[in-house]
C-alpha cells in the first residue's frame, strides 16, 4: 500500500518533534550520565553547587542546543487544521 503524505503536514510534525529526538540523540548514553551523576554527588556537589557538575552541565547543553517550541499549541492547532483540510 502506498500512502502519500502531505508535505506541509509532514512538516509541521517535524516542527513539532524534531527538538526531541535530536535532544534524546545529544544526551549521553545511561551509564555515562549515571557516571557523571556519581561522581557530582561524590565531589559534594548539592544545591546550586549541583548546576556546575558534568551531570548537569551534559543535559542543560543538549537542551539549551535544542529548545521546546514557544508555540507547541499552536503547531498542534495547524496540524490539525491541515489534516481536516485533508478530508
């Protein structure tokens, strides 16, 4: 079955999910974060002191290099227009 996808939707759905997955591909793999977490809590690292270990730092320069859309309701609205547009 060959299914053809409008490209303006396909598009929207990539505005809409492409921050994630390319976050979830710029966080370091399980065992490294848990490394990371380990050896913060080890060198005392709590409260703010906490924002400057590797474990924090890892993940706020993953999301800070790919935000959540400011209008994630909005993309969601535009979906859903062009589909019904669709039937």
């Amino acid at each position: 079955m060959n299914i053809e996808i409008n490209p303006e939707i396909a598009a929207k759905f990539d505005e809409l999910n492409s921050w994630k997955i390319n976050r979830v591909t710029s966080y370091k793999k399980w065992d490294k974060q848990l490394e990371n977490l380990y050896n913060d809590i080890d060198a005392g690292l709590f409260g703010e002191a906490a924002k400057t270990g590797t474990f924090y730092t890892s993940i706020k320069n993953a999301k800070t290099a790919n935000p959540k859309p400011t209008n994630v309701d909005q993309i969601v609205q535009d979906i859903e227009t062009l589909i019904a547009n669709e039937e």
